[in-house]
C-alpha cells in the first residue's frame, strides 16, 4: 500500500498556516480523529506533491487515499462528510451564500493585505496599512453586534478569519497597526472563538508567529 | 422547499462571461427572471446597492435580497431550485467541482487576460502558462476525476461546464483577436469537445 493511502484521514498541514488551522478547527468541531503531518515547505513530501499536483500547497486532506484541497474546499467538505453535527454552514440557501461570499471574501483579502504589513516598508507599508484598515472595517461592519458571522452558530466564516487573528500580534510589531484598536467590535467575536477547544488547540502562540515573520524576514532580507 | 420562480432579477452584462454563466443557469433550471442591463464602466445605483463590496456584475436579486460573485450564485440557485441538479451529491465529488471552479477563476481566467494585456516575449510566457493550466484539465479529463465523462458533470451539463463554457467563449475571441492559439486542438480534443459542446447548448 503506498504511502497515505487508505489511511482514514490524514491532514497535510503547516504549523503557522491560517489555512491549516481553518481545517484543524473544522475537523475539531466535527469530533472526527484524524493524523496531522507536518511538511516541510521547502522539501515538500511526495505525497503532498502527489496530492496536489496543481498547487502543491499545503493543506490537503487526504480521506482514505482521496485528496481535498484548498483550506474553504476541505472545510465544506468535512462539513458535508459529517452532517449529523456541529453545523458549519447554515440550512438555508441565501445564509449559505452569504457565508460562502464572506469566507471568500476573507480569502481574497486578507493573507495578501497581512503579508504586505510586514514585507513592505515606508509608503507601500502606509497604503498596506490603509487597505487592511479598510477590510477589517468590513468585516467588523459585517459581524455587528452578533456573536458569530453566521448569527448564533460558529461556522464557514469564523472559521476562515480567526486564524488570522494569531497575526495580529505581528501586525501591530511589525506595522504599528493595532487590529484591536482599528476594529474594535471584533475583539469580544475573537474572545468568543478563542473560548472554543477546537480553536484554542489550532492556532498558534501569536508570539511564535512573530518569531516565525522575523524569521522570514531574515530570509527574504527585509529589516 | 423550491421557491416560487417569481421575483427573479439578474443584473447583468451583455459581455461578462460570469453573467453569462448565471443565465445559462438560470435557463438549466427552466426559471424565468427579468434582466437588467448594466453599464460595467458606471454601475448604476441599483447594482451599488446590492453590491456595495465590489460593485459588480452578475448580481442576482431573490425574494428582495441580492446574491454576488458568480460561484456564489450558482451553488445558492442548485440549493433553491433543486430540480435539475448542477452539482454532485457525494461531498468528494462536490469538492473536485469546487476545486476545479477556483482553478478557473484564479489561475486559467487571469492567464487568458495576461495574454490579452501583453506582448512580445511577455505574451509569449503568458500563453504558455494558458497551456499548462489547459493541460491540468486536460490530464483531469483524460485520466483524473473526470474521466469518461461527456461533460465534466457527467451525462448532463453541471456547475463546472457552465463556469468553463462560458469562459471558453472570451478564449474564441481572444485567439481570434490577438492571433494566438490558446486551445491547441492537438493536445486537447476532450477540452475542445467540452468547449463545444457547452457553447452549443448556451444557443
């Protein structure tokens, strides 16, 4: 039997990896056991190299052999796998689609709009800093006063943002922006999620992801 | 619980492949709508209304709510209208569509534009990099998930035909346009025969 195949349920992942995590708190919430691997980015396996041919990114959730990927395409698919709990989207059509839209929305928006906070220096970093302003506004604007995106039920779009939340901390080191004082209303939404096992036990010590960005500094050469 | 077909209004241009998409849609589900056409240059206070984030076309109007971005769309008429079925049961299934969705509108649909808006060498890389994501589908139809199938559905037109034949329309007139040959009918006949197909049943 070659590697990873019919193995139940094995999740090809990165540690600091918001796109990882989103799977690990879907996976969490659902109850379903599964093994984490560890890549290593820059000697990838060949399984996940195997698994997914197209990107060859990380995370792929391989289910007894069959590869899921893309972290909102994992986590729907495990929603759909087990139905019977912990809804992660909504019954109705139309609150589908918005979660469907937000999620999206997150996706497009905010890994790059992060990524140029602490890459960019200057002028570029300033209007870095004006865009990610603006998308956490957005959102914030979006969450109002419920308690999770999709109303009462943690679901799609809690899921795809609070691994970006463990960034923050690096955000605010690296860039001077301070996500807290800029959105404020997202502050209780992230005390609220953080309170749920399945997100605590997936995301990162935000002081480790800064040692990590430092580290990718140094790397990319940027001071 | 379908929904009464009344009250369906799409926002739409008679350009854009993704509009094109939510009315062939809509046509697959036998479902009238009214339709609006939108200046995509100054959009009207309408489609800023109902779509204040990217203030786009398509917009679908239901029920007194607004829908956007064209995926959206499509996955929210299967699960209203649930007759004619565009997408796959089995979650494994549903994933690869999914998959395969994004793949076009991140990677294949950007390269297409990438030739449209270069030159020289730049266009040169730019239609090689359309070939290799063609290729991707290619392997996926020949060997991979797809396999078989007449259409990537299966036996009947599905959410993935609708997203690719509407967007192989714009690669027809690019090719022409630009005089470069972005479908290559040697090493893809299954893709040429899916383009085809799905331009002859939007008519």
């Amino acid at each position: 039997m070659a590697e990873g195949e019919n193995k139940g349920l094995v999740l090809l992942d990165f540690w600091v990896s918001p796109f990882g995590q989103r799977c690990r708190i879907a996976l969490a919430e659902k109850g379903v056991e599964y093994e984490y691997r560890e890549e290593n980015l820059r000697d990838k396996s060949p399984l996940l190299l195997k698994s997914n041919p197209v990107h060859k990114k990380i995370p792929v959730l391989i289910d007894h052999g069959r590869p899921v990927c893309e972290s909102l395409n994992i986590v729907q698919y495990i929603d759909e796998k087990w139905p019977d709990r912990a809804p992660l989207l909504p019954a109705d059509s139309y609150a589908r689609a918005q979660a469907r839209f937000w999620a999206d929305l997150v996706d497009k928006k905010m890994y790059e709009s992060g990524t140029k906070l602490w890459k960019l220096k200057g002028e570029a970093q300033e209007e870095a800093k004006k865009e990610f302003i603006e998308i956490l506004k957005l959102l914030e604007g979006e969450l109002g006063d419920k308690k999770y995106f999709g109303g009462d039920t943690f679901g799609l779009v809690d899921i795809a943002l609070v691994p970006f939340t463990a960034w923050f901390y690096s955000y605010e080191a690296c860039a001077n922006l301070s996500a807290e004082k800029e959105a404020p209303k997202l502050v209780p939404w992230v005390k609220r999620c953080r309170e749920r096992e399945s997100v605590s036990k997936s995301l990162p010590d935000p002081l480790k992801v800064y040692e990590f960005v430092c580290f990718l500094k140094k790397v990319y050469g940027i001071e | 619980m379908d929904q009464p077909p009344s009250s369906v209004k799409l926002l739409g241009s008679w350009a854009d492949s993704h509009t094109h998409r939510v009315q062939l849609a809509l046509k697959l589900k036998g479902l009238e709508f009214e339709y609006q056409e939108e200046d995509f240059i100054n959009p009207s206070p309408a489609l800023l209304l109902h779509n204040p984030v990217y203030k786009k076309v398509p917009a679908l109007l239901h029920g007194g709510r607004s829908i956007v971005e064209s995926i959206v769309i499509l996955q929210y008429i299967d699960e209203t209208w649930t007759d004619n079925p565009i997408m796959p049961a089995d979650p494994s299934e549903r994933a690869v569509i999914r998959f395969w969705c994004h793949f076009t509108d991140d990677k294949l649909a950007p390269a297409v534009g990438l030739v449209f808006s270069s030159s020289g060498e730049g266009q040169k890389a730019a239609v090689d990099q359309v070939h290799e994501n063609l290729k991707l589908l290619e392997r996926e139809l020949k060997d991979g998930a797809f396999k078989g199938r007449r259409f990537f559905g299966g036996d009947k037109i599905g959410l993935l035909d609708i997203v690719l034949g509407c967007g192989s329309y714009w690669l027809a007139v690019f090719e022409e346009v630009m005089e470069v040959k972005l479908i290559d009918p040697n090493p893809s006949p299954s893709s040429m025969h899916g383009c085809e197909t799905s331009r002859s049943n939007r008519r």
